[in-house]
C-alpha cells in the first residue's frame, strides 16, 4: 500500500480526531486527500510528529490524535516512543486512546 492510499483511508474513518503529519511529503499528500482544519502539516520540525501529537493528546484528553509520520523519522528521535507506550499504560479503562 502506498502512503497516499492510507492517508485516504484514515481521512475518511478518523471522525473528529486530530492528524499530525510529517514534514514534506506526507504532509503535502495529506493536503491533497483533504484539507482540513483539525489536520496540522509540520514545517521546519523534521522527526517531531510523535512529539507534538503527544502534546496535544495531553492537553485535549478526550480528542483522539494521530500522528503520520515516516520511518527514518524514529532515527532521529526515539525518545517520545518510551513517554507514549508510558502515557498509553497508564490511561485509564476506556479512555480515547
């Protein structure tokens, strides 16, 4: 499956919920599916998907967020992998994950 087919996908099934996207062509290929205004396109914050969807999952609580981002991203900055399978654990029972 290509990146373009899955952003279609989850564009049309994501409801209210939040997208996060990867700088460059992610978030280029996200705008052409759908602009929206609960979509956030990244410039100048290459490998931070993960980062700042988490911060918005913490401030907004019962939003769902997703955040799209690429493979070589996690080779940048691994760090927020540990902080979110944490936050995740400690969510309670039926929380909006």
């Amino acid at each position: 499956m290509h990146r373009i087919d899955a952003l279609k996908i989850i564009v049309q099934f994501r409801g209210d919920g939040l997208i996060v996207c990867n700088i460059g062509d992610p978030s280029r290929e996200l705008y052409s599916v759908r602009d929206a205004s609960n979509q956030f396109y990244m410039l100048g914050s290459m490998g931070m998907a993960s980062s700042i969807g988490l911060g918005i999952a913490l401030a907004r609580p019962t939003q769902r967020v997703l955040a799209s981002t690429v493979m070589g991203r996690w080779l940048m900055n691994l760090r927020p992998l540990a902080t979110i399978a944490t936050r995740d654990q400690a969510l309670p029972s039926g929380h909006n994950r």
